[in-house]
C-alpha cells in the first residue's frame, strides 16, 4: 500500500458509513483524515476532491493499510483491504470490501467487534418490528447484514440473500468469515446466485433489506414505482422493506447519477406505491447517506426494548415521515 493513496472523512465514534469510494493513486506516506461534527458518515475519496483543503494532512501511516486480495470478476473489479488494528482510526482492525472501479464499500467486518458502526447497524434493527417468517437481503455483499441479524437474534430468525457476482460470494467465504457463519448457522442462511429484484421465497418474507448499488450508485431499477410494487407484493402480511437509497455522499461513476437526486427519485417512486407509511433515517447532518423505511411507524419504546443490542436504540428516534422530507427538497 505504500504506493496508494487514501483520503477518508471521518469523526468520533459513533461512526456512520454510507456508500463511498477509494482510489487508488501514487505515492503518498500517510492515509489522510479529514475530521468531521459527530454523525457525519465517514468519506473515502480521491485525491482530486474538489473540496479538499489543508486540513485533509492528517493522517494515518499507509503502511497500516493491507490489500489482501485484488481481482476482476465478470461483474466488478473486486478488492479486500485491511486497516491495521494499531492504527489510531475508527476503521482500525476491519476487513472492507470494495467494488467497482472507484472502490466502493459493500461490506466491512471487525476481528474484535460485531457492530459495525455503519448503517449495516441500522439494517439490524428490522427483525423486532416484523412478523415471524424469512427475511431476505437482496445485495448480500460479504454478508455485513447477514451477521449481525444472525449473531444478534434467536434461532427462528432466517435469512437469505441474493448476490448478483459468484465472485463476491467466494471473497466473502474467503476473507469475511462467510464460510464460517455459514456453518454455524446452516439451517438459518441460504444465499442464492443471481437477480435480486426477482429474489422471492413461497411463504413470503418477514422483511426485505436492500443494498443494491452498481457503479457507485443505487441501481437505476429502484427509481420505478413497478419494482416497488412487485417487492411490496412478496411481503406477508405486516412485512416490511427497509432500503439503503443512498444519498449525496454517493459519487456514482457517471457524474449524472447524481446521489442525492437519485436518493429522491428511489423516494418518491417508493412513496407511489407505499404513500404515508414510509419513513426516512439519515446518517450525518443531512447531507449523508439515508435509510428509508415502509409500513406504520412501530411503537418506539416497544421497538427499544426489543433490540438486542443498547447501541442500536439511538436509530430508532431518528425515523421521519417522508412527507415531512419531501417538503425539504
């Protein structure tokens, strides 16, 4: 790595991380940081940020940054990067798996922590406001999501997931432990090969997350009200779908895949076929990546006091109507 350059955006835990990038560049000696208030997701970025000033010069030794596997797949040019445990970073001791050719994050795990400190926490919030029954994660990634919903609730709790790229499914298995969860949980995970959007199961799921991002950005099927409606109709009965739609921190490949007014259109194709029973969390001031969120708004003493874990209680107050949203744009 002593020939890469990485800029990150980051600040005190707790830590938020959207969609973001990495590229890679010639000889710096250090990874730079650049602080940012409480809540802000962490950033990575290019040298050429058009925002970047002097205050970017912290940073942190390359040398504690590890690339353990680079490849191109038939789908993405893959990589797994490793942040030294040593390093004085909110990073420090995680896996992350970047895809795409700027380098965008599509999953992260810590040898010594379960949480994440990333939105994948927000996803783990789901099962307590669902009904019993499968849930499905369509974008599975190294399997971020996958984790926590397994190691964090009880046995009745299934997921299966849907993975466009083999590749990442064996990068996962290889380097993030998948192989392993598999094993510990072989009749709790099921991951399946091919097109999300036509992920379904004959009982109906409990929930449905969705991370689908090519290039940098939310793929262009989630700004069709269609797709919604055929994802709404694999739902059982109270089921519910919670969506990572991006936000203005994304930076797609193409400069017209604007993040945010793509994170507004999946919205409001969203809002077309769920109306006033959608509701929107946003990581940071605003500005940052966003969650959103179908059904009534639950109980939120009662959804507190159902979550596994103290950490994640802090999410559930964040929650607004996507009306009151809309109005901002």
């Amino acid at each position: 790595m002593a020939r890469e350059l990485v800029s990150l955006q980051y600040f005190r835990p707790p830590l938020h991380i959207s969609r973001h990038f990495l590229n890679l560049s010639p000889p710096p000696s250090t990874i730079n940081l650049r602080p940012k208030p409480p809540q802000n997701p962490i950033f990575i970025r290019t040298n050429s940020h058009r925002n970047k000033t002097s205050a970017d010069d912290d940073g942190i030794p390359a040398d504690d940054v590890k690339t353990i596997a680079k490849f191109k797949s038939r789908h993405n040019y893959i990589r797994v990067i490793e942040v030294s445990r040593k390093t004085n970073h909110p990073l420090a001791g995680s896996r992350l798996l970047l895809l795409d050719n700027p380098g965008n994050i599509h999953s992260i795990s810590f040898l010594l922590k379960t949480l994440t400190d990333s939105y994948f926490d927000v996803f783990a919030t789901l099962p307590p406001i669902i009904p019993p029954g499968p849930i499905g994660i369509l974008g599975f990634g190294a399997g971020s999501t996958a984790r926590l919903i397994l190691e964090l609730y009880p046995p009745e709790i299934t997921v299966h997931g849907w993975e466009l790229d083999p590749s990442v499914i064996d990068v996962g298995r290889e380097f993030f432990g998948l192989s392993k969860l598999e094993r510990a949980h072989k009749d709790r995970i099921f991951i399946n090969i091919g097109d999300a959007l036509n992920a379904s199961v004959k009982t109906g799921f409990s929930g449905i997350l969705v991370d689908l991002f090519s290039k940098g950005s939310v793929i262009k099927e989630l700004q069709d009200p269609q797709v919604w409606e055929d994802l709404k109709c694999r739902l059982r009965n109270r089921g519910r779908i919670m969506v990572n739609v991006g936000g203005k921190c994304v930076e797609a490949e193409d400069s017209e895949r604007d993040g945010g007014l793509v994170m507004e259109e999946t919205l409001k194709a969203m809002s077309q076929v769920f109306g006033d029973k959608l509701f929107v969390l946003t990581l940071g001031n605003g500005n940052d990546s966003s969650v959103a969120l179908t059904g009534d708004l639950p109980d939120l003493d009662a959804w507190k006091k159902r979550l596994p874990r103290s950490e994640l209680r802090s999410y559930v107050d964040m929650w607004i109507p996507y009306r009151e949203l809309s109005l901002r744009y």
